[in-house]
C-alpha cells in the first residue's frame, strides 16, 4: 500500500510537506501541493480519511441546507447548476457534501444538533424557511455558513443583482417600443422574488409608466405550472400587456405556453422576458430573451468564502452581489410587430 513516505520519496518533498498538501496548509505553495497530489494520484495512494480526520480536527464535511417545502425543488435547473459548481470547489478541496435537515436518528430536532453530530464543518444554505428559529440558531452559531440569494448581517452572503437584473429588463422591453409591461413575480415567499418586484417597479416609475396592480400575477415557486396560471390571468384583462417580464425562466416559458394556448403569437402578439438563463432558454421556441445569473461563479464564489471562513480566521461577514446580463434571443420584439 502506497504511503505519504512513498510519495515524499518520489517527489522528493519531505514528508510533512506531502502531510500540509493533502490537508490544504495554507504555507504549502499551490504549484508543490498540485505536483504532489498528482503525483499521489499516479501512485494510486488513498488517504484515510479518519486518520485526516484526527490529525486536522475536521471532519472534511460541509452540510448542505436545502428546504424542499419551498416548492422550488432541487431538480430547478438554477439551483442544480450552483449546486453543481459549489462542489467542484469543495471537492477539488478535499471535502464532501452531506444534506442536512432538523430530523436526526427519526427525531425533530434542529439544524444545528444535526451539525454537531455530523461535525461539519461549515453549512452551504441554498433555499431554508428564514423565519425559522431552528435556522436563526445555526446562523448565530459558530459553524461557518455562506447562504445563497439571501440577505443577513449573520452570515456571508452571495447573490445576483436582483434589483438591476429587473431594471435592465425593463429599460430592455421599454427600448423596444414596450410601455405596457406586465411583471410575473416570484411570489413574497423569495429574497429573490421581492428584489426583481422592487426593480421592475422601480424601473416603471423612472420610465414613467403606470404599473396596474393587476398588472404584477404572482408566480409562486417559479415553476411552468404557475407561470401558465399567471400568465392566462394577464391575458384575460380588458387591456392586455404587450410585454411580460417574467421574475424566473420556468415562469416565463409557462407564460409562452399559455400565449400559445390562446392562439396568441410570441413575440408578435406578445413579448416574453425571463429571468435566469437556465440551459433550456435557449433551445425553446421561440429562444427565450432572459437576465443572465452566472451560477458558475454564485457556485464558485460562495464555495471559496465558506472554505476561506471554514479555514482562517473569523472576519466580518461578506455580502457579494455578482453583475448579471441581458441575454437577447427570440421572444421579445417590438409592440405590433405582425
């Protein structure tokens, strides 16, 4: 069985250095630690993780906190690509994800009990009931959290530009000629949801355009079904929307079907934007006009702030708010356009 001392033998780095490298020491130079675990690699060598355990006092476990009775789902193609990315991070650091819930051993407890018998040793939170006093606990706690679409003084915090992303999309279907602009909403239960509300509304007051009441159908849980629901709402008021901005893309293309099913044409008869740019957007009909969040980097940066709380000394907690982009394809035209 290959050993550290075989490997530190080959690569000619002393034992402890190979030891530092597997356990991600900061003082270990990051082309050495590369050479090093490649090199491991090559020789098949495993490393125990309970003896890493003992010897780091870590477990090398994140928790991941992901609240299904939100409604989203774990299967949104939005959530899946952050979640995605978040663990190529972790993983090429040498830690795994476990899912974490307030039911321990087939007993209600809380989130974090759950993580001290788990001993992990941050939490990535992706969706949770925030009002919750169990998820309060855990925030106040000394267990490093980073929360995804979210905003708290209690943890670090990564999330697009909400309010933007919906004033660029306004100012977007305004340019085109759009004065009556629908909004869909993500409904009051999201962070998200209430941020692009106050950016679309913000931007039909700077544009001075009236914005009905009747005007903003809720769409709870971004899903196809309440996008269709919302939208067949709008389609029924005595003075129709040109234009609908939708807060989500499984939103907007339930809002497409729904045109469709009442023998309207998009964009002739009606514009659609989204929100989001999941992978789907652009292979519809027509391609989805949408806000572009980069889940790549939301994944990416949110794993290196928890390692970088989980591994260094406490600091303030971070609230990164990432750019987002308006990705032009099909489903938005000029008003009148047929």
């Amino acid at each position: 069985m290959t050993t550290i001392y075989d490997i530190a033998k080959r690569t000619g780095y002393s034992p402890t250095t190979v030891s530092k490298a597997f356990n991600n020491y900061s003082d270990v130079r990051e082309k050495t630690r590369q050479e090093i675990l490649r090199t491991a690699q090559e020789m098949g060598y495993l490393p125990n993780a309970h003896a890493r355990t003992l010897t780091t006092k870590k477990s090398w476990t994140i928790g991941v906190l992901f609240v299904e009775n939100t409604g989203a789902g774990i299967r949104h193609p939005f959530f899946s690509a952050v979640i995605e990315s978040f663990k190529q991070v972790a993983v090429a650091k040498g830690y795994a994800l476990m899912f974490i819930s307030k039911d321990v051993g087939g007993k209600r407890s809380g989130y974090l009990e759950n993580c001290r018998i788990r001993g992990v040793d941050g939490v990535v939170v992706f969706l949770s009931d925030y009002e919750d006093p169990y998820f309060r606990e855990l925030l106040e706690s000394d267990i490093p959290t980073v929360i995804l679409d979210f905003e708290t003084a209690l943890s670090h915090t990564v999330c697009s530009d909400n309010m933007t992303g919906a004033l660029q999309a306004v100012e977007y279907l305004v340019s085109l000629g759009h004065s009556r602009i629908a909004h869909i909403s993500g409904g009051e239960n999201t962070y998200p949801g209430k941020q692009r509300e106050l950016g679309y509304r913000a931007a039909m007051e700077q544009q001075g355009l009236e914005v009905p009441e009747e005007y903003v159908a809720e769409g709870a849980f971004y899903s196809l079904e309440n996008g269709y629901a919302a939208m067949k709402s709008l389609l029924e008021l005595p003075q129709r929307p040109t234009a609908v901005f939708a807060s989500g893309d499984l939103l907007a293309l339930g809002a497409v079907m729904a045109a469709k099913d009442q023998g309207l044409s998009v964009p002739e008869d009606i514009s659609v934007m989204g929100y989001d740019d999941i992978e789907l957007a652009g292979y519809v009909t027509p391609a989805l006009t949408t806000v572009r969040q980069n889940t790549e980097l939301l994944g990416t940066r949110a794993a290196e702030l928890l390692l970088a709380s989980m591994n260094g000394p406490h600091t303030n907690q971070e609230a990164l708010v990432l750019p987002v982009e308006i990705i032009v394809r099909d489903s938005c035209a000029p008003p009148g356009k047929r």
